[in-house]
C-alpha cells in the first residue's frame, strides 16, 4: 500500500510539474503532455474520428498492452483523475453513504455504454472524447479553475505581503507580482469536475467505477491479465478485503449481501493492493498465474447478448449524434464555399490543421491555453455549435498572438495544432484584422490616433490621407495581416474595438511549407519592424513623410 501511495503520488506530482512546465518551459525530462498521451480512449477517438494517429500516442498502446498483463495498474499507479478521486474520496468518506447494494454491477456498463457513444460518434469523424477523456478532464479543470485561483492567491499574497517589504527596506517586492490568466466557462468546468468528485458520496472511485471510457477500454483487455489477485486457502472469509477494495471488485454481490473473498472481477481490479495490506490472515498475493475465479453476472437476465445490444445501441446513439452534427448548420463538414456559416469569433491557434480535421484531433486538454504566454487561447463555448464546445480560439481582446512564440503546438498531445518551428509560425496567417469606421476614433470622430500601427508588428495598418478626412486614417493590408490580434488588443475604444480580427483568408495547412503556402497566395508576412515600402499617401516615420507633431511636440494618439 505504502509503495503504490508512494508511486501515485510522484506521478500526481509529475503530472503538476508538467501542467507547470507548460506555462514556464524549463529544462524538464518530462514533455508538458506526457500524461495526456497515456490516456487510450484519447488515442482511440482521435485516431478514429481523423483517421490520424497522433505522434507519440503509441504510448496510450503501451497502456493498454501492460493492461493485458498486469491489469489496470495505470488506473491506479498513474492517472492523475484517479489519485484526485482518491483525494477527494478521503476528504469525503465521513459522508459517504452504504452503497453495495444500491450500486450493483448492472451500472458499471454505463462506462462501457459511455466507450461505445464515444466510439460510434469518432467513427463518423466526430470526436466526443473531450466529452468524458480522464486526461482531458482532469487537465482542463488544472488549467481552467487550479492554476488561475492559485496565481490569484499568489499575487494577493504578495500585495498583503509589500507593507511588510517595506517596512523591511525590501524594495524589490514593490515590482513583484504574478500574472494571474483568466479564461471563460469556468464555472461549466467547476460543475462537471464538481459533479464527478461529488459521486464519492456514494462509492469510492465512482468515476472509476461506473463512468470512464477509459477504464472501460482497459477493463477489456485486464480481464484476462496474468498477474492478477490470489486468495489462500487459510482465507476466514471475514469479508474486510471486500469492504476495503476501492472498486468494489471482491466478493460479487450477492443478494444477501455476503461476499466470497475467492471471487475478483478481474476486469475491475486496479492492483492497488489494498486488499493485501491489512489482511487478518495474510491469505491475498497478487501473483502471475493462468486462471482465477471471476465474477459471475449478477442476474440471470443480465446476460452476455442483453449486454452486447445495450452497447451495440450506445455505438448506434453516438453515430446517430454525429449525423445530427454532420448536418448542423455550423457544421464544418459543410466546407467552404457560398452558403457555408462560418462562426466570426471562432480563431484558432496558429498552426492549428484545417477545421474539419482540427475537431477530429483536439481533445479539449486545455494544455494549449496553459501555454499561451499572453492568455489569448480561451476555451469557446457553443458560438460554433456543440461538437467544438471547449476547442481553443485565439481572443485578441485577452491578449494578441506573439509571433515570436510556438507554445500551443509546442505542447499539443494530437497535433491539431502543429509544433511549427517560429520561422515557419511566422508566417501563418490565423485571419485578418477589418476597421469598424462608425468606432474608430480617426475615421468616425476625426481624432489623430495611430496605435493600431504602432503596434502592428506586421505593418498591416497603413495610414493615409482620405478626401472625405481631415487626418490620416487607417487601412489594412490584407496581404501582410497575420491576424495576430495586436491591433485589437490595444485598440482604445472599449467595448467592441473599432478594429477587429476575423477568420477572413486564415492560412491553414494539414502538412507542408507555411512559408511556402504564404507565399504562393501573395502573402508577405513578414515580421520584424516597419516596412521599407509604403504606398504613396502613407503617414510614417520618414517613408513617405514625417509625422505631423501637435502644438505640444507629440505624435497624434499620445499625450503627456
């Protein structure tokens, strides 16, 4: 017990310290979504929805191979859902009600049920994983909910803390802070996570037990594993082993509710050895052997072929759900073209594949958004319909897209956004930026302003002199808009900015050249400061004219 403890909570810890490396690379053995890779049914549905196997998924392979022979060590030893369970179980066990017989073995299909939907809808190319992937939610709920509230309280900490620095002649605290993110669907993400943990009112691992497609899928192959639970024949059947298996694998379930130490749902065992440990008669090993008893049914109506419909029909509902979002009016299997709906808010990450593959490959982890240095990367919500609930888009309004930085495909576990190298990030176009004239401060209010190309780091924004205009005014250069969103991160008009970012032209590739792509559609993203060549017209500094100085020296847009 001690040492399953001990292995748990080092890979719990590796799991934070992955989350962490994320959001501040440092040297580490371990890639930020290591984890993520292990989960099977995330390499499963991704495989089946995108017909792609996702790099380095072979590991969720792994998995599932020791499964066959060990049993469900990963469930265990390894998941980090599963060690949060067991915390959240302890925290909880003064609470928890009897539940032997209310939950029976009729409800852990629901897990296989669950596998099934999941299954049936990635079948016809529509990926439910981010639905119920063990490593999707738990890493989501780190990144949307744990990391925010902790570097919240980490920076109050420290402006409770900078009286105190004062007083100590500590000057240098009254510079430190922490950049606390913020991300939408929050309280979504609370309520779900909160609803799975609250389930160990009921039954330990009740997650475990009855709902994740995961353990499912592994409870199929460790049915037959080799190294599996033994009882001795000095065995007292006193039934504590029973009581103490968190699976509640031991002892069948009877309907008088004895339980027979000899009997192990070999599919349901997790190998956490709490059935060894404690032991009155030291009469449990767990050992490599070639048969043991298994559970029988727990009633003669449960059969195998009521089972076999029941999931034939979950697979059924699931490719029956991705009918309904094949047909859907957001639907981005409708493809380009007249008549097509394309969401205007919906951005995705630079080097994120094309959007019929993107939703087939992305799991929803949230490990992207971690990344993200400027928190520009917010999980969206239905604005482009069910099937890309909790996918990542680029928010410009949060924060613009650093051209000089390839986080997001850095740590993508499926490649639905691709680890570019930053020469060859550089050049994808993600949208383009389009003036809202009735909003700009040049254009509606005849106000000199020039931040939108200040800070444009593709020199997109030309300004010009216009015959209806007393000032210079903006206009967008299609060709050399990346989309980045800076423009309209700094925008001073609040509320909606007179200068928005849109999916328009975004450059998305499943393989090849960026570089070599942008340049063929007569792209000229570019950048690295302003440009030498300017229109005629265009108001710079000293390409085609000085910048016209106010009655207090500035340039227009500044003030003292």
């Amino acid at each position: 017990m001690h040492l399953q403890r001990f292995i748990q909570g080092s890979s719990f810890l590796l799991f934070l310290l992955a989350l962490i490396e994320a959001a501040a690379p440092i040297i580490w053995l371990w890639p930020s979504d290591g984890f993520i890779r292990m989960d099977p049914i995330a390499a499963l549905g991704t495989l089946l929805a995108d017909r792609h196997f996702p790099p380095l998924m072979w590991i969720a392979g792994l998995v599932v191979l020791f499964s066959a022979i060990t049993g469900r060590f990963f469930c265990a030893y390894l998941c980090p859902m599963g060690t949060a369970l067991d915390i959240s179980d302890f925290l909880l066990r003064s609470h928890r009600r009897s539940s032997r017989r209310r939950f029976n073995r009729p409800f852990r299909q629901f897990k296989f049920y669950l596998l099934a939907f999941i299954l049936g809808a990635s079948a016809l190319g529509v990926s439910a994983v981010f639905i119920a992937s063990p490593l999707s939610l738990i890493t989501r709920f780190f990144v949307l909910i744990v990391h925010p509230a902790a570097t919240f309280l980490v920076d109050m900490g420290l402006d409770m803390f900078r009286p105190v620095a004062d007083w100590m002649d500590q000057s240098a605290m009254a510079y430190a802070a922490v950049k606390v993110p913020r991300y939408d669907l929050q309280w979504t993400t609370l309520i779900i996570i909160f609803g799975l943990f609250a389930g160990g009112l009921w039954a330990p691992r009740f997650w475990c037990r009855y709902l994740c497609p995961s353990g499912a899928l592994l409870a199929l192959f460790a049915r037959r594993s080799v190294f599996r639970r033994k009882v001795l024949s000095n065995c007292t059947q006193c039934g504590w082993c029973a009581k103490k298996c968190p699976m509640g694998a031991i002892g069948g379930n009877c309907k008088d509710g004895s339980a027979n130490a000899g009997i192990t749902d070999h599919a349901e065992c997790i190998v956490c050895l709490s059935c060894v440990n404690g032991c009155p008669s030291q009469s449990v090993r767990f050992a490599f052997q070639a048969k043991t008893r298994s559970i029988a049914p727990a009633s003669p109506s449960e059969t195998v072929s009521a089972q076999r419909r029941r999931i034939l029909m979950a697979g059924l509902s699931g490719a029956a759900s991705a009918l309904v979002s094949l047909t859907g009016l957001k639907s981005p299997h409708a493809g380009p073209g007249p008549g097509s709906i394309i969401p205007p808010g919906v951005i995705r990450p630079p080097g994120a594949v094309p959007e019929k593959a993107f939703l087939a490959r992305c799991i929803r982890c949230g490990a992207c958004m971690q990344a993200c240095p400027t928190n520009s990367l917010q999980p969206l919500g239905l604005n482009a319909g069910l099937s890309a609930l909790f996918s990542p888009v680029v928010t410009p309004r949060r924060g613009p897209c650093d051209p000089s930085c390839n986080a997001c495909g850095r740590v993508c576990p499926t490649g639905a956004v691709a680890p570019l190298p930053i020469m060859e990030k550089r050049w994808v176009k993600m949208g383009t930026a389009r003036i809202v004239r009735e909003k700009c401060l040049a254009w509606e209010l005849g106000k000199k302003c020039l931040i939108c190309d200040e800070v444009c780091p593709f020199d997109a924004v030309e300004l010009r002199r216009h015959p209806e205009r007393s000032i210079a005014v903006p206009f967008i250069d299609e060709n050399r808009c990346a989309g980045c969103g800076y423009c309209e991160h700094f925008c001073p008009v609040r509320a909606t900015p007179a200068i928005i970012v849109g999916p328009m032209l975004a450059l998305r590739l499943t393989g090849g050249s960026y570089q070599a792509a942008a340049r063929e559609r007569g792209y000229t993203l570019e950048p690295g400061g302003k440009s030498q060549r300017r229109p005629p017209g265009h108001i710079g500094p000293d390409r085609s004219g000085p910048i016209p100085l106010d009655e207090n020296g500035l340039p227009p847009g500044f003030t003292e």
